[in-house]
C-alpha cells in the first residue's frame, strides 16, 4: 500500500471514528454521564406499582392507565404541541421539540379532558401498546442537607381521572440515604420514604410496619384515577387539598407492576437525546383553568431541587376506611360517591355562571320544599309511623342525639 493510500485509509478511518462519536453523543442517554453507582442505585430500589383492576373496559372505579415513559405521546400525530397563544406549532412533536420551550407551552392529547369519556382510556390502549412500566430516577441534593442524597422516583400516567380530570400527571416517590454519593448509599440502609398525594404527602422510615417492600423494591398502592401514592391497600378519605377532598381507592384486586427504572441527569438542562424532553417547562397536556390544568414536568417542580424540604413537610398518616370489611351500603360509599359525582358535573360545566345558576336553583328547590312540608310535631318514636318529610329530618335527628352511642 502506498503512502498516500495509506494516509487516505488513516483520515477515513479519523472520520467515521469521529462521526461514531457525534452519533453517540447525540442519542446519548442520562446514563453515560451520571456518576458511579447511580445506574446501579436505581435498578436495585425500582418501586412496584400497584393499580386497582378494572371490571370492565372504561370502568372509571378501576384503574385505566400505568406508568409508562414519556414515548407514549411523543412522536404521536394526534398529539399537538401550542404555544402561549394556543396556536398549534407542532404536530406529534419528539423529544427535540421539547427541549428548552416555556412554561407558557403545553401538550395536547386527542379529546376534551373536562368530558374524558372512553376516548383517552382507548388512545391511551393504543400509544402505550407494547410499551413497559416505567419508574423514572433521579438522585437528588439539597444544599441545606449536606449529608443527605435522595433518590427520586418519577411516574408519568397519560391521564388523571379523578375529580379534577385533567391529561397527563406527574406522581414520585423519594428514597433518603445517610449518603453524599451514589456509591455510599449502595452501601447504606435508607432512612425514610416520602410518597406523593395531590398536593401533599405521607412519610414513613424504611424499617416501618406500613412501608410494604419486595427486598429493596418499595411497594406503591396509585389511587384508582389520582394516581395520587399510598403505603396500603385501602380507601383513603381525603379532606383538604394536601389529601385531595374526595376518595382515593386502593383496593384489590390489584395488578403488581414492577418498573424499569431510567435514570435521568441531575438537571434538566442536561437532557439530550431521548431526555431532550427534561427541560420542557411546558405543561404536560391541555391548559385549562384551574384545577384542571395539566402539571410540568419533573425538573420544572420545586420538590426536584429542594428534596428534603419537601420530605419534611410531609405528613406521617392518611385518613383510610377500611369499606372492603363493610357489608351493604355505607356511609363512605354514600359519601364517596356524592363527592364523585359532584366533581364530574362540576367538570362537565364549562362556565361558573352556569355553576352558579345550578346552585342558586337547587337552593330555590329547596326553600319551596322546605315551605312546603309540615316541621311538627316531633315524635321520634315508634319508628315506623308515616310522617311528612320536615318532620323525618327532625324525628332523625332526635333519635340520633338519644341513641348517640349506637348510631356511632
């Protein structure tokens, strides 16, 4: 071989050699930069995700959707990216589209979230179809917790069917290790778990009776609809927006799903390639108006950078009944299912002058029944008597006060 054949050979051989790392580098994922220890980290405490069976297709008791990646609406054609105005730049916009736009941008999937119907249960059937369950990693710092690593789980569902229906959500559990590094904590014994509920959420220390674990694995109970993370199997009450005001079922029977877990770069800036998406400060889904709006994502929430702030405002206990053990009606199923259908006609009425008129109806309604229907006299005993409707509600809450301790 010539010198000069030689030489051509030598910088073609340079070329593709330098094209090979471009091409790596540009489809490179969070795990070629991370440090040691991470990947291995996030494989070995993976949670498993518990969703409550459905008894049928479109069953809005049961639990439609699973986590899954961020791939099932990405790349999608009836998938739209807006910007602020709402104008549509974007039709089944990838990864790369995502990357670094504002918070004034969002996604929107196929359908009208305030009338969800059957139709997101079945786009959802068909974008995720072959797709697995997916637990997103992300160890994380705190400035203020020098002696603290944290790692955080993120889980994407494509839609949210509780009473503030909305598409897209974003739910995480976090892992603290006495740890500064990825390769301490592979050898330490975690202290605490914090799981997210609407707004709030519930702690408990790794050796605690309610923590449930699958040797490392944590086990999560997602709330049939919220998504919202429990330590049970149960139906919790909620009361304030911290613990979401209406019903969170967790009961069987269930489907056990481990997850993959895929580790994400310390900062959204960081994502590239596939993780592209991370610095999406967008929303994940339709704008609407407030609650109904769709969430950002994980590196756009405070609880990414500030970890332990948000472990210790959590709470260490969520409100359950047990209703699974209870025969017959309930008061919790009556109470469940007022605050269920409420919120769902609450979410089919597009105007709150509507809602008000509604309102103003049913108190009309009311007032004319009330003139209407004779108060007294009070006899609450025998039970069995005929009595007009003012005076079943006097003659109730008689026997109620007399009869305290039984009706409780």
């Amino acid at each position: 071989m010539t010198t000069s054949a030689r030489l051509r050979r030598i910088v073609a051989t340079a070329i593709l050699a330098a094209a090979a790392v471009l091409g790596a580098s540009g489809t490179a994922t969070a795990q070629d930069e991370v440090e040691p220890g991470a990947a291995e980290l996030a494989a070995r405490y993976a949670p498993i995700v518990v969703t409550r069976d459905q008894e049928g297709a479109c069953d809005r008791g049961g639990e439609a959707y699973r986590p899954t990646g961020v791939e099932v609406v990405l790349d999608k054609p009836a998938v739209v990216l807006r910007d602020g105005d709402g104008q549509i730049v974007a039709r089944g916009p990838g990864a790369a589209d995502l990357a670094g736009l504002g918070p004034e941008t969002s996604l929107d999937f196929p359908g009208n979230p305030r009338r969800a119907g059957c139709g997101f249960e079945q786009d959802f059937i068909a974008f995720a179809a072959g797709e697995p369950d997916v637990a997103y990693a992300h160890i994380a710092r705190e400035a203020a917790a020098p002696d603290r690593l944290v790692l955080q789980y993120w889980f994407f569902w494509y839609f949210d069917d509780y009473v503030n229906t909305h598409e897209g959500d974003w739910e995480f559990i976090q892992i603290v290790f006495p740890a500064t590094t990825a390769e301490e904590a592979l050898e330490a014994t975690p202290l605490e778990v914090g799981y997210s509920q609407h707004s709030g959420g519930e702690r408990a220390a790794w050796d605690d009776d309610k923590l449930e674990r699958r040797g490392d694995h944590p086990v999560v109970y997602a709330g049939a609809g919220s998504h919202a993370n429990f330590f049970t199997s149960d139906l919790y009450l909620g009361r304030s927006a911290d613990e979401g005001f209406g019903c969170d079922d967790t009961t069987g029977p269930s489907t056990f799903r481990p997850t993959e877990a895929r580790l994400l770069p310390a900062t959204g800036a960081e994502g590239r390639g596939d993780l592209a998406w991370l610095s999406f400060e967008g929303r994940w889904g339709e704008f609407q108006p407030s609650p109904y709006d769709a969430p950002p994502g994980p590196a756009a929430k405070g609880e990414w950078d500030a970890p332990m702030t948000w472990q210790d405002s959590l709470r260490d206990g969520s409100f359950a009944i047990p209703a699974n053990r209870t025969l017959g009606p309930t008061a919790t199923d009556a109470f469940c299912s007022v605050v269920r259908t409420g919120g769902r006609i609450y979410t089919a009425v597009t105007s709150p002058y509507v809602l008000l008129l509604l309102v103003a109806g049913l108190v009309s309604v009311g007032g004319v029944a009330a003139r209407s229907t004779r108060w007294s006299p009070p006899v609450p005993l025998p039970l069995r008597r005929r009595r007009a409707s003012g005076q079943i509600l006097r003659d109730a809450g008689r026997f109620y006060r007399a009869h305290r301790p039984v009706m409780l």
